[in-house]
C-alpha cells in the first residue's frame, strides 16, 4: 500500500486530503479506518510527511502478521534471555520510531493482554522491554488503521474501550473505490505509466471501452486490486494501447474483456490461480498471495462470483 500515492479528484478523495492537512500538524493519535486496500498506509505517510515529525523515521507494524507471542515484542523490544532463543538485546518499535511516527496497521488484531500496555505508551509515554524492568521514555506520533468495526468489538468486550477513545481522537474514514468512480480514470492511468517505464514499455491511453469496464466493476480489493490489474495488464501489452486481454498469463480459456465483462474476466482469472495452486486459499501457497489480495478478500470474492472448489470426475476433492 506504501506505493499507493493519494490521487483523486472526487469531493470524497478531497475530503481526505482535506482531513490530512488538517491532523498532520496536530501531535495526536490518527484512526484510520477502511476497507482492505483503500490506502490506510498511503494516508498514514502522507500524515507523516506533512507533520513536523517528517525528518525522522516512519515505522511499521502490521498487528495480523506478528503471531500474538512475539507482537509484545515486536512493540517493545526485549533483553537478553527473556524467551527462549532471545540472545541479544533489541529494541521494538516504539524504540525505532522515537521522535518518527509508529504506524499499527490491523489494530482490530491486536490481542487483548497487549491492549493495556499499548495503553500505558499511548498515555504515560513509556514502557519497558520485555524481560527488563528499567522504564523507557518514547516520544512517538502513533497512527493506527483497521478495517474493522472497533465500536461493535468494544460492544462485543473483543476491544478495551478505553483503549479505543485513545486512538479515536483524529479519525479518518476512506471511502471504497466503488464509491470514487471518477478517480478511477486517473488511478489506473497513473498505475499504466508507472508500470510502462519500470518495464521500458511504450504505453499510450487506455481505450474508452477499457476505462468503462474499469468503472463499471466494484472492486472489492479497492486501489490494490486495481493496482494488480493494470500491472498484469501493462505486463501482458504489446502495443501503444493498454487492454485487459489475457488476464493469466498461462490460461488460453482466460476471459477477455473485449468478448465479454470484465466481471467475467476477473472471475476466470480467481478460478485460474485457484487450480494453480489446488484450491489452497490462504498460507504461503495459497491463491491469495498469488492475487496480491488478503485471504477476507479473496473469500469475499468468491462467494460474490459463486466460485466453489472444483472436484474430480471421481468425486475426490
């Protein structure tokens, strides 16, 4: 998402930018909060950018991608010895970022126990290492993003209330591609020339019939699948005008969207990496890693486009 530049012109993208310049001077917690592949990084940058905190550093951590052992960590650091195979002192990310920005994105992920301590940084403006007991001062811009429905996990007690007035004191909400139709044009024309000179390709326009499909589809991965599919796209062009044509490289059934939807393009193409890597959904093997989409979405998409396991002429699985 961190090469997702904020580009737009509708009244919701300049609403955004609007909120940008108005939370990045002011040193308090941001919440960012959208669908899966909106730009929650890209905004959490651009915050960072713009804020008197930009000459130093801007940390990351995903909260979902740190199993719930190690995330405490992750945050915090450790000494020597406090788990098995901790051999040396290191700092965690409060540490790294001092005098930067900290970004958590999946913040709806993070478990429970660590809620307090986050907390008491967010509060107290320290903390201690795991395993350590002497107390470290941090000055740190922390902006968190989720997309998930924090009010209802407070409701449903899967996250501390308290915790969540904290990090709410500057929300921003990112509208849905769907919902942004008009910056599409622009989105995939900057996302072609990109991809164009990285590959030393010559790539013109995109067709008006192209574009209208473009619009036309709702994206439920948002910038990132739109992202996705011009590269593919820019990839599999051999001429000035870039078109949706092969949308798997190694499929001749794959749909075209110049004999039909792009609709019906992107769900032969889900069903081709589907097959490719035996139905296997999520992991390091998995078809979503394959899309560029997480797992939700990639199961998202398939109910929407009524995609099921395939099974032998036999029955198996």
């Amino acid at each position: 998402m961190a090469a997702m530049e904020l580009i737009g012109s509708t009244s919701k993208f300049r609403a955004v930018l609007d909120l940008i310049n108005m939370v990045a001077p002011i040193d308090s917690t941001v919440l960012i909060q959208g669908e899966t592949g909106t730009g929650k990084e890209a905004v959490a940058r651009a915050i960072h950018d713009a804020s008197p905190r930009r000459q130093n550093r801007f940390v990351t951590l995903n909260c979902a991608a740190i199993p719930s052992a190690l995330l405490e960590s992750e945050l915090f650091g450790h000494e020597r010895g406090a788990f098995t195979g901790a051999v040396t002192q290191t700092a965690g990310r409060f540490q790294t970022a001092d005098r930067g920005t900290l970004f958590l994105d999946e913040i709806g992920d993070l478990p429970l126990e660590l809620q307090p301590k986050l907390l008491r940084v967010l509060q107290e403006k320290e903390f201690e290492r795991l395993g350590g007991g002497r107390t470290i001062q941090t000055d740190v811009r922390v902006i968190t993003a989720t997309n998930r429905d924090l009010v209802r996990m407070v409701e449903e007690r899967k996250f501390r209330a308290d915790l969540f007035y904290r990090l709410d004191v500057l929300p921003i909400t990112l509208p849905p591609l769907r919902e942004r139709e008009d910056d599409i044009p622009l989105l995939a024309e900057h996302f072609m020339r990109r991809f164009a000179q990285r590959l030393g390709k010559s790539i013109d326009f995109i067709p008006d019939g192209v574009m209208r499909e473009l619009k036309r589809y709702h994206w439920p991965g948002n910038i990132r699948e739109l992202q996705n599919v011009i590269e593919r796209s820019v990839i599999l062009a051999n001429g000035p005008a870039l078109h949706l044509q092969a949308i798997r490289l190694d499929s001749p059934k794959a749909v075209s969207p110049s004999s039909s939807t792009l609709i019906e393009a992107q769900r032969a193409h889900i069903v081709a990496a589907l097959r490719k890597k035996n139905w296997v959904v999520s992991g390091p093997r998995g078809a979503a890693i394959e899309l560029g989409v997480r797992r939700s979405t990639l199961m998202a998409m398939m109910q929407r486009l009524k995609i099921q396991r395939e099974t032998s002429p036999e029955g198996a699985a």
